[in-house]
C-alpha cells in the first residue's frame, strides 16, 4: 500500500518500482550476466544478484529486487520472499560498517550481551539502527561461528575476537572517526557496499586481501585433526555421580579388539548406562492398560 511520509496508509496499491539510472542498468546488466553464467539455472543466481544490487545502494531496494526478477524471469514476489528471509540483505538505508554483536550463549555469558548494551547507549541507536552520520549500524547477531574467541564483534562480516566493553567502544570511534582498523584475523576491513560486491562473487581486488585468512581456535580444529589422523591423547571423564578425576589414556593400536567400557569410563554422565525397561524387569515398557479402558 502508498503511505504518506508520516506513515499513513492511503489504501492504494504501491506504484512499481522506478528504473535504474540507464548508465547504472546498463553496468549492473554486465555484472549479473557474468554472475549468471556461472549457474546451470539461471534462478540460482538470486542470493549472488541481491548482493550485487546491494553494492550499489549499501541495501535491498524494490529497484534492485525488480531489477534482478527482470534478469532472471522471475516475479518480484519471488525475489522478495528471499530478500526478506535472508538477514543479511538490507531492507532500509544502513552504515559503512554493519557491527554485529554476537548474543548468543556462550558470547553471551562471556559479555556478548553487555557489550552490546554499552554500545548502543554508546551509540544512541537501537538494534538495526545507524548512527547520524551514516558510519555504523549496530545489532546483535545469533551467531558469528566464533565461539572459540568469545565474544566476538563482526565488522561488515570480518572478526573482532575476545572483544571487551571497552575494546568494542574504542572500535567503533575509531570505525566513525576514519581510523584504520585491523580485524583480529581474515581480509582487510572494507565498507559494507564494497563487501557484498565481494559476496557477489567478485574478486576483492586489494593488495593482499586474497591471501589473507584466518582460522578457527583450537578447539574448533579438534575434530579436524581427528579425522586427520593425527594422535591426540584420550581423556576419560568419568560421571559426575562419583569417580576418580580425568585420567590420560594411552591411544590403542588400530588393530585391538574394541573394547566395551565400563559405566564408569563412559564419555559422560550422559552417555552412561542407565536403567531402562529391558534393564530394569521392575519398570516394563508398553501400555499400562489394555487398549479400551
């Protein structure tokens, strides 16, 4: 429905969306053909083509969503389900730098949450909001996949590991006032429209930002180096009902037979026996009544 500036519905259907600038259309054309290319389908191409109309206008609009329908013979309902259900595509003008504030459990407990309460009286905005000279939008993010270097900031998706009240409020001036921050591990920080350029598929063409990296903590990489083969030692740990404490095992030979352990070498409390009905007569499974009554 057409509002009025103030918010008031006049109760008729919204006009379509205008064009882009032909020069702009005509740029954005050539960058959506080479991403399509790269698809057997050419409606695959829908998450890559929202970030590049992204790039452009630093969010989603209803210009970019009717100009990627148009690309790929798809109706605006269609791409709008999809912008709309992804969070990171923009719906309303936004920052240079889009912080997110991991809030989740373990950043949480860690700080996550009184970082993220700092900064936004730091700050002045609300969750989603940006600041007045356009250089920072802040909101809390469910999960940055961090959880080794809790708590964590992201910078238009680059990492800010073990980050304090403090830490996080002096990345934010520096991030407002122009000064040139270092994520702790991973690309360069660039603006958010030149980001999801990047997003789009296309290659970040600064000096150095392809060979950096970063990597996941220690204990993220346990796992990997399991399947590696690589030899850890065996740590027991026993239930918390009773039990001596953690004790190194010496790693078995490939070839022995498997053994069975013991209620007490059980990984955990809760990987440990416990009593069932084919274990415990007194307490059988099924109905406790015949079927009818």
């Amino acid at each position: 429905m057409t509002t009025t500036p103030e918010g008031v519905s006049l109760g008729m259907p919204q006009l379509p969306a205008p064009d882009y600038p032909d020069d702009v259309r005509a740029r954005l054309e050539r960058d959506a053909a080479e991403v399509v290319a790269r698809y057997p389908d050419s409606r695959s191409a829908l998450l890559p083509l929202l970030h590049l109309v992204q790039s452009e206008e630093g969010h989603v609009t209803r210009t970019g969503m009717r100009f990627c329908a148009e690309v790929l013979g798809l109706t605006t309902a269609e791409v709008t389900a999809v912008a709309t259900f992804y969070t990171m595509y923009r719906r309303k003008p936004s920052g240079d730098y889009q912080v997110g504030v991991c809030t989740n459990t373990l950043c949480a407990v860690m700080g996550g949450d009184a970082i993220f309460e700092s900064l936004q009286e730091h700050l002045g905005v609300g969750n989603g909001e940006t600041t007045d000279d356009g250089k920072v939008t802040l909101e809390h993010i469910e999960c940055n996949a961090a959880c080794d270097f809790a708590p964590v900031v992201m910078v238009n998706w680059e990492f800010f590991d073990n980050q304090t009240v403090d830490s996080a409020k002096q990345l934010v001036d520096d991030l407002r006032e122009g000064v040139q921050v270092e994520p702790t591990r991973g690309a360069p920080l660039c603006t958010f429209k030149e980001t999801a350029r990047i997003l789009a598929g296309f290659p970040d063409q600064r000096e150095g930002a392809v060979e950096a990296s970063g990597s996941a903590g220690p204990a993220s990489l346990i796992g990997l180096r399991l399947a590696k083969g690589e030899a850890t030692p065996a740590r027991v740990v026993h239930p918390r009902d009773g039990g001596p404490h953690d004790e190194p095992q010496d790693r078995a030979p490939r070839d022995a037979t498997p053994h069975e352990p013991s209620p007490a070498e059980h990984a955990s409390s809760h990987d440990a026996p416990h009593d069932t009905s084919a274990s415990d007569p007194a307490h059988p499974a099924g109905p406790v009544a015949e079927e009818g009554e």
